[in-house]
C-alpha cells in the first residue's frame, strides 16, 4: 500500500471516529448554533462559524477538525447542510434540516433550537436505555465467569483438598459437580459463543424484528423500553416538520417518507404502514394506529388531535408521552436492572451452596472412607 493510500484510510477513519463522537453532543451545538444564529441576526454565515471554530479549537480536537472539513465541503455543496453534515448526524434530523434551510433563516433557527431539545430529552431516556443494556451485559458476564471457575478453580481445589477419598465413596452431589465440571470444560468454547452470540442478538433485534414476532418480544421489558424511546423521538420530530404551514395531509406524507430516511428496519415498517394507512384515505390520528404507540397513547393521541388539530396534537401527545415515558423507561429499566443482578446473584448462591454441599458429603466420605480402613 502506498503511503497516500495509507493516508486516505487512516484519514477516513479518524473522520468517521470524530463522527461517532462528535455525535453525541450534537444537542448541544445545535442548541449553540440556533442561539449564535438567532443573536448575529445573518451577521455572521454559517461557513464563517465553521472556519472560526476550526481556528479555535485547532487540529488536535474533534471539532475544530470536523469544523474544517464543513467549512470547506459547505462552500462545495453550495450552502446545503445537509450535505455538509451527511454521515456526520442521522439522515432524518438532516432531512429536517434541510427542509427548514429552504424556509429561511428564521426557520432554521427554530428547528435547530427544537431539535436540541428533542435530542436532550430523548438521550436521557437512551441512557437508561444504555444502562440496562450494560447491567445485563455485566450480569451475564459475570455468571459466565462463575461457571468458568468450577472447572478451572474450584473443583479442582476440591479434589485435590479430598485427593484421599477414593471414587467410589463420591455421593451424588460430587458426582453430579464433577460431571458438570466436565461439562463446562469440554463446552466452554461453545458457551462463549453461545453467550456472546445470543446477547448480539438481543442487540440486533431491538431495531430489526417485525411483525408477530416483534409484538411478542415487546411483552419483555427491553423491548417495550426501546419502542417507548423511539416513539417519543418519533412523534417529536414529527411535530417539529408539522409545525411549517396548514397543508397537514400533504406535510404528513412528506413528514412521514423524511422519517423514513435511515430509519432501522422497524421504525421503516411502521412508517410503511402509516403510509398505508394515508393511501387507504385514513386520516388524522388514524394514521399512527400501527402499535408504535401503547392504546392508552393513541386514545390520548387521537382525542387531541380531533380536539386541537393533527400538529398540536402530536405536540401534546409527545408532551404526554415524555412525561409517562421517562417515568415508565426509568421504572422498567430499573426493575430489569435488579431482575439481571438478582438472577446473577442466585446463580453465584446456587453454585455457592453446591460447593458447600460437596465440601460437606466428601467430609463425611472421608469419615466412611477411615472408617472403613
């Protein structure tokens, strides 16, 4: 490899990497552009705002790097952001993005402003979200690694403290401790990938499963906890696009194919859906029947919008979703948080009580074995 190509990757990759962090902070400088924005009042342009934070923060930080590459490729792209941003923040906050830069600056201003807020509210229930995952993950490692220990640790401590006892004087519990001892070291290899391959896979459906099976996946906490956060960013991004103009029926279908850009597989499913739905002349809150929302939350949902009109409405219904949601996500995260760790804990005392179990029938095979002599 030549030593430009070898500089193209190693470029492409920072990049990426500076993308993946950059956005996770990316409420906060939306929030900064939209104030810095509204308070220049077009004194100052966008490309001028990158190349500023580009001098500021220099080379060697993730946004004056990426500042300066928005500053060069916004001059190429002829002002889009979009384009500018693309593969740096999700298509449909983008998408958003764009469809506001054509109204103007006012407006582009006021998406910034309700995107960040959307995003904060949003990350706090991805974090509980997260927290879960990462509870579970740690739960499910550390069973894993006690089961390890019994061929690897503990049983062989054991037969080596008992080397005297012949056998034949084993009772059943040392047996059936030995044959899972055996068990495990001939299999571990299998457990772990077992282990490692059934938790990407928990991982993988929380945004790929569909249909039946899906609807009985989201009777289990996680499931349900990853549909409440999605629909919560779902209906507030929704109601931001709504809010432009009256032509609501028009915007709904548009609003609805921007939502699909980039959107997982499931969130895609449901969005067909509701395009279905608007093709077979349902309109208004009917649209949004597709299980995304709990009954509850679409009765609540469907009786704003025939009260208040569809963009209100969804405004109200996110509104209402945020304030159920973020107690709901907070209280089931928190009760399979303890459910994984009570489970790891139960499996740490089985093993535990097994062990003594065996210390104590091998104390008395020993007994039977002198006995015997």
């Amino acid at each position: 490899m030549s030593d430009r190509s070898r500089d193209h990757w190693l470029t492409a990759i920072q990049h990426a990497l500076d993308c993946f962090r950059f956005a996770g902070v990316r409420a906060d400088y939306y929030d900064y552009l939209a104030a810095l924005l509204q308070g220049m009042q077009g004194r100052r342009t966008l490309r001028e705002i990158f190349e500023r934070d580009a001098r500021r923060y220099g080379a060697k930080s993730v946004r004056g790097r990426l500042s300066r590459r928005w500053s060069q490729t916004y001059q190429g792209a002829g002002g889009d952001l979009y384009a500018t941003w693309l593969g740096c923040f999700p298509q449909d906050e983008l998408g958003l993005i764009r469809m506001a830069q054509s109204f103007g600056n006012a407006a582009l201003v006021r998406t910034l402003a309700e995107l960040a807020r959307v995003l904060q509210l949003t990350s706090r229930a991805k974090a509980i979200l997260t927290a879960t995952l990462w509870s579970g993950a740690m739960a499910l490692l550390l069973a894993f690694c006690m089961v390890l220990a019994v061929p690897w640790f503990t049983v062989p401590s054991l037969m080596r403290t008992f080397s005297t006892v012949p056998a034949e004087y084993h009772g059943g519990l040392t047996r059936s401790l030995l044959r899972f001892s055996e068990l495990v070291q001939a299999n571990w290899p299998f457990i772990a990938v077992l282990t490692v391959g059934g938790s990407l896979l928990v991982l993988w459906s929380l945004p790929n499963t569909c249909g039946p099976l899906r609807r009985s996946l989201e009777r289990f906490a996680l499931w349900r906890v990853y549909r409440y956060v999605a629909a919560l960013r779902f209906l507030t991004l929704l109601a931001i696009v709504l809010g432009r103009d009256g032509s609501e029926s028009t915007q709904l279908r548009t609003a609805l194919i921007m939502q699909g850009t980039g959107a997982s597989k499931w969130q895609a499913s449901h969005i067909n859906a509701m395009l279905a739905r608007i093709d077979a002349g349902m309109a208004g809150a009917d649209t949004f029947d597709t299980g995304l929302l709990d009954r509850a939350q679409f009765w609540f949902l469907a009786d704003m919008v025939t009260a208040r009109g569809l963009q209100a409405g969804l405004v109200l219904g996110g509104e209402r979703l945020r304030t159920q949601v973020l107690g709901t996500v907070a209280k089931q995260a928190m009760a399979l948080r303890w459910g994984l760790m009570l489970s790891s804990l139960a499996c740490l005392l089985g093993l535990g009580l097994w062990h003594y179990a065996v210390i104590d029938e091998l104390r008395r095979s020993l007994m039977l074995f002198y006995a015997s002599q």
